[in-house]
C-alpha cells in the first residue's frame, strides 16, 4: 500500500507524465511490474521521493522493523529523461544474489552497504530476478522485525 493518498497521486501523476513522453530504454514497464510487485508483500509501505532531474524514488518500507524499515528502493534515474534507467537498491546483508548479478556498494544505502541492481532495458528475464530479491528483502525484514 502506498504511504497515503498524496504519495499515490504523486506516483500516478509521474507514471502518464513518463508514458506521455519518450521510453528509449523500454523500462517503464519493468518499473510498474516492479511498483506492483512491492504492493503484493504484507506490512510493506511504499513511499515516493521525485527529485526531477535526478532521479525518483519509490522506497518499499517495512514499518514493522523499526531499526531499519528501508527493504528496497526502486530509483529512477532521470539525467536524461528520454532514455531513463533504474537502480533498485537494498542493503546487502538482506538477500543473496546467487547469480552475481549486482553491485556492491559500500556504505550506499543510509551509511551501509548496499547491493544495487541496473535495469537499463525491457529485459524480462533480469526483472523477474530484481523482483526474488525484492520478496527476499522484505521476507528478511518481517524475520527481523
């Protein structure tokens, strides 16, 4: 579920400014399965962060593990919004990555290490992959909480 009403409006309002323009890249698709797929675990809460330019954010939260709610962040990176690409990010210590497929990025996710993922097409395949991290990060958070 979203955080509030607000924080979905926002979100929508992004998603048609987004599917009005250009997607050279062919991964607002990949974004909304990813979007959809953080509402499909309990207890979490998304939140949106849009920083135009930059990048946005939706970060999948899990308020019931207080030390650390952050699970997962699906930026958007937006230097170039015709040709836009996503880092989906989690602390590294939250899931495996069996396939060696991400980044490890020390002190990259509010001062500890992250393992980030570049999704920089359509490629369903690496999707599907992003998106066992994401249950297994949210699983790792409810085992915490």
């Amino acid at each position: 579920m979203y955080a509030d009403a607000a924080t979905e409006a926002a979100v929508n309002a992004f998603i048609a400014q987004w599917a009005a323009g250009e997607d050279a890249s062919g991964v607002l698709p990949v974004f909304l399965a990813l979007r959809d797929h953080l509402h499909t675990h309990d207890g979490a809460v998304v939140e949106f962060v849009s920083r135009p330019g930059v990048s946005h954010s939706l970060r999948g939260t899990f308020p019931g593990w207080a030390a650390r709610p952050l699970a997962v962040l699906v930026d958007v990176v937006d230097d170039d919004p015709a040709a836009r690409w996503l880092s989906v990010c989690f602390h590294d210590d939250s899931l495996t990555d069996p396939e060696e497929r991400g980044d490890w990025i020390p002190t990259g996710l509010n001062g500890n290490d992250a393992r980030c993922f570049n999704l920089e097409d359509g490629d369903e395949e690496f999707m599907h992959y992003v998106k066992e991290r994401i249950s297994e990060a949210f699983a790792h958070c409810r085992a915490n909480a």
